[in-house]
C-alpha cells in the first residue's frame, strides 16, 4: 500500500498520509512519497492541495516506535549526520510553503511534533474543534525541533509553554484562537468544510494564486520564517547525543512507547494524579 495517497476533485488535489495503524507516523517512506507526490502535484497545475490524514489523526510526529526501521531515531548518528537529516525534513517541509498553489492542512485527531511542523509549512491550517495538538511527543526527546517555529506562529511564551512541558497538547479551537490554525471546525463538519474551503480557492485562476502567496510568503520569509523553521535541528541534533535523551531512547526499546510515557509520567502522577 502506497503511504500517501493521491486522489483529483477537479481543480483540487487531496493528498492523503496513509499510514493509520500508527496514525500516520511519518517514515522514510511516507516522507519520499509526499515530496514525490508535492512534485506531481506542481507537475499537473492543481490549483489546490489538500494534506490530510487517514484514519483516526491527522499525523502521530517522527516514527519513534522501538520497532520502527524506516526512521532509525535511534540509530548512531554523528551530530552532523543527525542534524543534516533533520535538515532534510526541514527542506521537504519548506516546498510545501514553495509549492506553486496553496496548500490546505487538514487537521483532525492528534496532530504532534513533526505533524504540527509539517501543518505549520502550510499555507492554510483548518483543525477539527477537537484535535489534540502537541509540538513534542509526550517525552523528553530532544531540543525543541519545532520551538522555534512556532515562536513565529504562536509568540515566544505558547512557544515555550509547549516546548518546556513534555506532552503539553491544545485543541484545535484553541490552536485557532493562538492563530496557529485559520479555522476551527466540528469534527464531523471538517471534511466537507475544508472540500467547500478548496473548491472555493480554486475559483480564482491559478496564476493569480501562485502570485497572490509569493507576495504573502515573501513577507512572511523576512520576517524570518524559514530561518526560524530551520534553527530547531542544530539544537535537537546537540540534545540528542547527551545522557539524558539517550536515556530516554533506551526506555522506549525496553518498555515500548507507552510503557515509557508512562515511566516518565509516574513521578508527577503520583503526586498530582493522573494527567490524562
């Protein structure tokens, strides 16, 4: 089965992530075939795209399963190396934000770390009213890969409130009202209201579109967006290689993702009850 699906509505792409038993956890895989699938979709001239989400959620972050190969998070890695792949994601993302058309994210279900870099790329974010929203996964597993992004989208306080506290998530009512979303919708309404959303884009000839997001890029990127969104890998990358988050990737190979959540979490549970 292919890892991103590709299906036309007319004028409208809808690019699908299709890896629902591990709610769409982005692998090497699924990355490679939504920058192919980003390519051919610049390739046909679609007027829209749609990124959305198979199954329960939108995207469950970077693959950090003990038994996940696609990713290696685990695997030894010089700080160099680490960071240049972290860069590389980084660089997908960002053609995402170049893509010749607007590119809608379509957020439903928990939407963490690496699935909220991902929405933050794109042009427009409309969220289910009920999404779990997280910039990290629910451990302490690096250095704030999205932190610094999101300064630019949410403030330096959310931005460090979300980085600081591990697992710390919003809903997608609150991501609208921090202006990390466009909209909030109801869940059972968030698919035909994003359909509606992109039909009605696409009204406008796509020359006009393309040109009408440079100018609102060109903007944004002096403001320094991209610069934000690529100065999370060197500190991830450094965070990484220290006793401290090697610790946690051992907990996750011998207790399995939940069993290490749930080790990291005993402490505070123990003392404030259970965090849910």
């Amino acid at each position: 089965m292919p890892t991103v699906l590709v299906e036309r509505d007319g004028p409208v792409a809808w690019l699908t992530l299709n890896r629902p038993d591990r709610l769409n956890a982005l692998s090497d895989e699924l990355l490679a075939e939504l920058g192919d699938a980003l390519d051919e979709s610049a390739r046909a001239d679609d007027a829209v795209v749609v990124i959305r989400g198979a199954g329960r959620s939108f995207c469950a972050g970077y693959d950090i399963a003990p038994d996940s190969s696609e990713v290696g998070y685990a695997a030894e890695r010089t700080p160099v190396q680490d960071r240049d792949r972290l860069l590389g994601n980084i660089e997908l993302f960002t053609r995402i934000w170049r893509h010749p058309q607007p590119v809608i994210a379509q957020v439903h279900g928990h939407c963490v770390a690496g699935g909220a870099q991902l929405a933050s790329l794109c042009d427009i974010t409309i969220a289910a009213e009920d999404a779990k929203i997280m910039t990290s996964p629910a451990l302490p597993l690096g250095g704030g890969y999205l932190s610094p992004l999101w300064v630019h989208r949410v403030g330096p306080q959310r931005a460090k409130l979300m980085s600081f506290d591990a697992g710390r998530r919003i809903s997608g009512r609150t991501a609208a009202e921090w202006g990390w979303a466009a909209e909030a919708v109801p869940a059972d309404e968030l698919d035909e209201y994003v359909r509606r959303t992109a039909h009605s884009l696409a009204r406008t000839p796509a020359p006009l579109l393309r040109l009408k997001k440079e100018a609102v890029n060109r903007m944004v990127e002096q403001q320094g967006l991209l610069t934000h969104a690529r100065t999370g890998a060197e500190t991830d990358a450094l965070l990484h290689q220290t006793p401290e988050v090697k610790q946690v990737q051992e907990s996750i190979k011998s207790l399995g993702l939940k069993g290490a959540i749930a080790a990291f979490n005993a402490p505070f549970d123990e003392r404030f009850g259970s965090a849910g």
